[in-house]
C-alpha cells in the first residue's frame, strides 16, 4: 500500500511570476528554470509566458500577437487591420525547431497603430478602440487568434510543457522587468494552442491554477458588455472580468478582488459600517462576477501584478521578496529554485489580493 508523500497528486496546473518595482530588466530564462521545478503539475496540454518591457523599440506601438490557421486567415486578418490600423513592423514570432513541438499554427506579429481618422470617429477612447477590434477578429474571421495586444508585452504560448514552450518560444532571447508563466493540466476542455495561458486583453494577461464552477454564470454576465468567451476554456473570463472592472467601471484593484472573490455575507455581517456599506454594494452591483470554485491567479500588467486565491483556498499560494523582486508560484521550490535567499516568503490568505506596483507594494507584502 502506497503511504502518504510516496505518490504525488498534483492540484492541477502551475503558475509563477516575477516583478521588478525598479521595472529592471530580468531575461526570460529565469522563468523556464521557475515552472520547470513545477513539471508534474502540467500534462504537457499547454504552457506559456507573458512579458513586460519586451518591445523597446515599438514602446508606442501595439503589439498583437496572432494565431492562422492557415493563409486565409492571415489574409483576411489583415485586410480587416490595415483597415484601422497603421502598420509600423509585422514579422513571424522567432520560434526554433525542437523535437517536443511538432506541429504549430502560423504565428505572427503585427505592431500597430490606430489610423487617427478612424480612431477620431469611433467615438471611443483609444483602448476601447483596440480591444474591440481584437474582440472581432476572435469572434468574426475564422482561422485567426489574437492572443496579445499590448504595448511594449507580449504573450507566448502553445500546446507543449512550458518549459518546452520557453525553448520554442526562445523566451531566453528577451529581457522583462515582469514575467508570468503558466504550465497546464486541463481538466474539462480540451488542449490546444489558444487555450494555453496566459490569457491577454491590451496590456493585461490572466494564468490560472483551478476549475471556475461559476463559468456559465460569469460568462452570460460578461457577453452582456459585449465580450465574447469562445476560446474553449473557462479562464477566458477571468481577464475579461477584470478588463471590465478595472478598465471599463474603474474599479480599484482590491475593489475588483472584492468583487471575484467577495467576502461571505457572514463575514461581512461582521464588519464596520462603512466596510460593510462598500461591500454589500461591491457584492450586488456584480453580483454576475463572483467567481465560485478552487482557483489562484496572477493578474499582470503594465506598472503591477496581483495575486489571488479563492475565499477557501483551495489553490496553492506561495509569495516571496528579494531586495525590488516580488516572486509568486504556486510552489515556493518555483521561487527557491531562481532565488535561494529571500527577505520574506508567505502564504497570502484565501480571498485576500498582494498588489505589486511598480516603486510601491500594497495588500499582503508590508
């Protein structure tokens, strides 16, 4: 009879990230070393990273990353783009041969401008702009994936480990001041190159260790702002949740948290007036965008980085600092394994958000 620690039971998917608040610049290679420790938590169904500081030399430009599934649909794609956008650079993504990974999509990138013509008479600010048109491609042109869309970020992903991922990707050849990295163990859907994390709106990318039970409810809610969840996996809507408080209703970050992983009414019961006021509205108005089930997420962006359990924490999560880097994984071996000596490592409790900005932390870490 197998004994306790004799057998490994993985708790599903991996995730880990680095942040510099001096926004120095770390090579990407620190993260394939990070989710390699963490090897048993994927299947080898999908992995991949997202990475901040990347494009220097297109910082104004935005820079979508896209899927074809074959030449139409690039052609399609970019008679829509040109159509609201100036070209300023377009190459495939650098990819090197590797036995692990043999059989991929077109992969591409575009850096961009919006036209000002058609921006001026959108009648929406310049990220709207952005975001629907990423929004349509997704939905409309058959074939065609736009799996990043930010300035100066990007994502890279794929069917593989994620180590493997790293090596295709050539992760190694890029310097970030914030990376993420996720290797996938799906469950429920199935594994291919536009269900693999992280998950990217603009400059915002979402990976996730978990199951969201809520999904159908959270995604009905969602299309009704007019974002569209056909990418096959339930973490599609986490980002647009968040794009939606964040962006759209200017929520804060702990505001947002308090949203998707609310506080129990019987704990809010418990609370000061004002606290309890500011909650109770938080719990009704988005009623539609609490997320039920087991799950941990790091939500990156331009200046920051969150992290996230659910209320019960049921997902491992594990937080570590080291003189300006803020690391987070889901297993602290993830953190050791890129950074032996650390100032300070804990376990943030379920439903509370560490916020990481850039010269300044807030939320767990003091």
């Amino acid at each position: 009879m197998l004994k306790e620690g004799q057998i490994r039971i993985p708790s599903g998917c991996a995730i880990t990230g680095i942040f510099s608040k001096q926004k120095n610049m770390l090579n990407g290679e620190l993260m394939i070393r990070s989710i390699e420790t963490m090897h048993d938590r994927s299947n080898g169904l999908g992995g991949g990273y997202a990475g901040y500081g990347i494009y220097p030399e297109h910082i104004d430009d935005y820079a979508f990353h896209f899927f074809f599934d074959d030449t139409t649909a690039k052609e399609e794609s970019e008679k829509y783009l040109f159509r609201y956008f100036k070209l300023m650079d377009q190459e495939p993504i650098p990819t090197r041969k590797i036995k692990a990974i043999n059989k991929a999509p077109i992969i591409w990138r575009y850096f961009l401008q919006p036209l000002h013509n058609k921006l001026e008479h959108s009648a929406v600010d310049e990220k709207e702009f952005v975001c629907r048109k990423v929004l349509h491609i997704n939905d409309k042109i058959p074939g065609a994936y736009v799996f990043s869309s930010g300035k100066n970020m990007g994502v890279f992903k794929g069917v593989g480990f994620p180590e493997d991922i790293g090596e295709y990707y050539k992760i190694d050849m890029y310097q970030g001041y914030s990376w993420t990295c996720h290797g996938r163990y799906p469950t429920n859907t199935p594994g291919w190159w536009g269900g693999a994390h992280p998950f990217a709106l603009l400059d915002t990318a979402v990976v996730h260790n978990g199951e969201i039970s809520s999904y159908d409810a959270n995604r009905r809610y969602t299309e009704m702002f007019g974002y569209k969840c056909n990418l096959l996996t339930d973490t599609e809507v986490i980002t647009y949740m968040l794009d939606y408080l964040i962006r759209k209703q200017q929520l804060t970050l702990q505001e947002a948290a308090n949203v998707i992983a609310a506080p129990f009414w019987s704990t809010i019961e418990k609370m000061d007036e004002q606290k309890r006021k500011e909650l109770t509205y938080l719990r009704n108005i988005f009623s539609g965008m609490l997320i039920t089930g087991p799950f941990s997420i790091i939500y990156s962006f331009e200046n920051g980085i969150m992290a996230l359990n659910d209320r019960l924490k049921l997902r491992s999560m594990v937080v570590g600092e080291k003189d300006d880097l803020v690391y987070l994984a889901s297993e602290e071996c993830a953190i050791r394994v890129i950074q032996p000596e650390l100032d300070y490592l804990y376990a943030p409790k379920g439903g509370e958000p560490v916020i990481v900005l850039a010269n300044e932390v807030t939320g767990g870490i003091q």
